[in-house]
C-alpha cells in the first residue's frame, strides 16, 4: 500500500497552501515510516476518511465524533485493508450503517494532516488524513458507537467560518468539483 499512497499524493493537486504543506507532511512521513499505516506506529499513522455527499449532491453526512467532540467527516484507521479508497469506503459503511455508498474516483479528493491528543493509555500522535469523496444511494443512517451524532448538512453551510477549516476546504472542492448543484 506504501507505493499507492506516495503514486496518490504525487498527483494530486492540492486545494491551497495548508494543503499542499499538508502534501508534502505527508509525503515525507510515508518516505520516512515503514508501518506508515499501523495504529502501532506511536508518533502518527496514515487514515482513511469518507467525504460523502447525499444523493442530489447539496449536503455532506457529518459525524460529531465521540471522541474528540466535534463535527467531522467519517472515516477512521486503515485495517487490513488491500487499498485505502477500501478503507474509507469500509469506514463510511460502518460509521454511516448506509450499505448503498460508492466512490466518486478513485484519486485523493483531499489531504490533511492533525494532532490527535492523548487519551488513555495512547500517547498524543498525528493522523495522515488521505480523504475520498464518495456518494450515497440514500439518505437513511444509522449512528453508530463512534458518533454522538450524524447529520446531513448543507454545503453551504460547511463554507461557513464556525466550520473546521479543513471542512470549509472540502466544501470549497465540492463547489468547484460540483458547480452544477450551486447553478440551480
């Protein structure tokens, strides 16, 4: 998988300079941690969101992680996963209980890298965010033990300054990927 996520980073093309800083974070990590994917590499690992549009593409499914109390995309730890678009996609089902979910492409839709704080016996670390954009069938969630809460939410409100700004990003890409949607 270490080759597929350096050939991902490589051509994508990020959406401003935190990213692009982010990109290059990223790279260098992968380059430098041999298990860049395992939860047991302590100063940080590689993970796999899910930013998923509803069916008529205007809103994006929000998770308010019970972890770290804030709204974000789904998506979580990479598995024993064969690709990472599996891994979001996997993550997506079981966060979402939504089965009727596809990738928009199969390229990286986004980058981020973030602290995750200390919590219980695991030490403070980063997260190598590699995010896909995917689509939902349907609307019907299920909140799982990993949210307090899920919610459809307008894209236009994800453009929003109360919103994280790699939300806002995201949401910017999505105006930009999908212009359609904002013509209407």
């Amino acid at each position: 998988m270490k080759h597929d996520l350096i050939e991902l980073l490589g051509r994508h093309s990020p959406g401003d300079d935190v990213e692009r800083r982010h990109r290059d974070q990223a790279m260098a990590f992968i380059h430098s941690t041999p298990a860049c994917t395992s939860r047991a590499t302590l100063d940080g690992h590689v993970t796999a969101s899910a930013w998923i549009l509803s069916p008529d593409s205007r809103e994006v499914l929000l998770t308010h992680h019970r972890k770290l109390d804030r709204w974000l995309q789904l998506g979580g730890h990479v598995e024993d996963d064969v690709a990472i678009q599996q891994a979001a996609l996997r993550e997506a089902r079981e966060e979402s209980g939504i089965d009727d979910i596809c990738l928009v492409s199969n390229a990286l839709f986004d980058i981020d890298v973030h602290p995750i704080p200390a919590r219980g016996a695991e030490p403070a670390h980063y997260h190598y965010d590699f995010r896909f954009l995917l689509q939902a069938g349907n609307t019907g969630f299920i909140i799982g033990d990993e949210s307090h809460d899920l919610a459809w939410v307008d894209l236009a409100v994800c453009l929003g300054e109360e919103v994280d700004e790699s939300i806002r990003r995201m949401a910017r890409k999505s105006t930009q990927y999908l212009p359609r949607i904002f013509d209407t």
